[in-house]
C-alpha cells in the first residue's frame, strides 16, 4: 500500500516570513505529484501537478519542487500573508491514476 | 476548469438516519469522484461514479452502506445510510476537468455530524 507523508501536522508562521514544508511518497509508481490549498469553508483548489523529476512550479509568492528519485516534493510560500492560512494536500498520483493522498499540513499565518 | 455545487454544506443527523449529498458540475464530465475526510485524517476516495453504469467502490467502501447515483453527465449524489457517529465527516465531491492525470476541481463539501 502506497503511503504518502506530510510533514509538518501543522505550522504557525508569522506574517511576512517565508515557509516550506514537505510531502514525501515512495519514488515507485510515481505518475504525478499534485498540490492542492484547501481553506476552511471553501474547496480544495489544486495549486500544481508535477509530473517531471527536477520539475519546479511557481504561482505569485508560492512554488513546488519535485525529486521523484528520493521521493519528496516542497512547498514554499515567500512572504506568507494572512490569506495563506489554510490546509495544504499533497497527492501521489500512480500509473493507474489513482490518487493517494497525504494527511495536509495545516498553515496558520499570525499577524 | 469546472465549478461544482454541492449540498448541503453542513448537516446534523441522528444516529440510524440516512443523508443524501447532491452534487452538480456546469460541464458534462464522465467520471465524478465521491471523498470522504474523517476527523484528522487523509482524504479518502469512497467511489467513483460513471454515467449509466454502476459506481466503482473502493477498498472498505459498500453499496449499501453508500449507494451513488449518476443520472447524467453533470449530477450525481451520495447517500449516507444508516449512520453512526463514525461518519462523521466532511464528504467532497470532486471531477477531473482534463481527463485522467489532471487536476481535480471539488465541491465545497458537506459537513456531517452525526449524534
């Protein structure tokens, strides 16, 4: 059974300051990595896909490297803002496409 | 992209009862996808509903216990039977907008409280 890791559980941060945190997954079967915000109250929003070893992604102030060789992804916001508070959801997607989600890292931006 | 209304959004429900969750997309889509997240946990994928076909449960997921309809391209529902306080949870309904490998798009999900 495939197991993907988020780490931290949760993260305070003080607005302003930068932050990152990880999703580690098994490097076999990897088809695509996926990285969704999900705000309370509101949808999960998919953020990235990454599909390529070496792939990095950027959005505004938030971007995503990927290493399917050792089997981690990291997301990093630059600046974080009070908006960036939210749980954020790694997923493996496998050959199959099926996908296996992490637990989330839960961000809280404090003023 | 897709947009997806789901109700209700939050629920209280008594032990024994059943609830039934409405999902409608704004685009035909072939195959929506039913999640659960349980207090804590990681999402997890209940089902996945086909147009005119029977729904394709997951590992430790029942008909019975979670039946699916699928009448058309843009509508589905989840009903939640016979429920204890162990399902208590949020329930998503989500579509794959670009074909298989894609982002999903996701509703906004319902809240359920069982007592």
């Amino acid at each position: 059974i495939l197991n993907v890791e988020q780490s931290p559980q949760s993260l305070h941060v003080q607005e302003g300051d930068s932050t990152n945190f990880t999703c580690s997954f098994p490097s076999s079967n990897f088809y695509a990595l996926h990285w969704y915000r999900w705000e309370t109250a509101k949808s999960p929003e998919a953020l990235f896909v990454m599909t390529l070893n070496g792939d990095e992604k950027k959005k505004g102030r938030i971007s995503a490297t990927l290493n399917t060789k050792e089997g981690y992804s990291y997301l990093y916001i630059k600046g974080s803002q009070p908006e960036d508070s939210a749980t954020y959801l790694c997923a493996l997607g496998d050959s199959n496409y099926q996908l296996i989600w992490g637990a989330g890292t839960k961000l809280i931006i404090k003023p | 992209s897709a947009v997806i209304s789901q109700k209700p959004s939050r629920d209280i429900c008594q032990r024994g009862t059943s609830l039934t969750i409405q999902c409608q997309v704004d685009s035909q889509v072939t195959m929506m996808f039913w999640y659960r997240q349980q207090p804590g946990q990681s999402l997890t994928l209940i089902a996945t509903a086909n147009q005119g076909s029977e729904a394709t449960y997951e590992s430790g997921f029942v008909i019975d216990k979670f039946p699916i309809s699928r009448p058309n391209l843009t509508f589905s529902t989840l009903t939640v039977s016979n429920m204890s306080p162990e399902d208590s949870s949020i329930y998503l309904c989500s579509v794959e907008a670009q074909g298989l490998g894609g982002e999903l798009f996701f509703g906004e999900g319902s809240r359920l409280t069982v007592l």
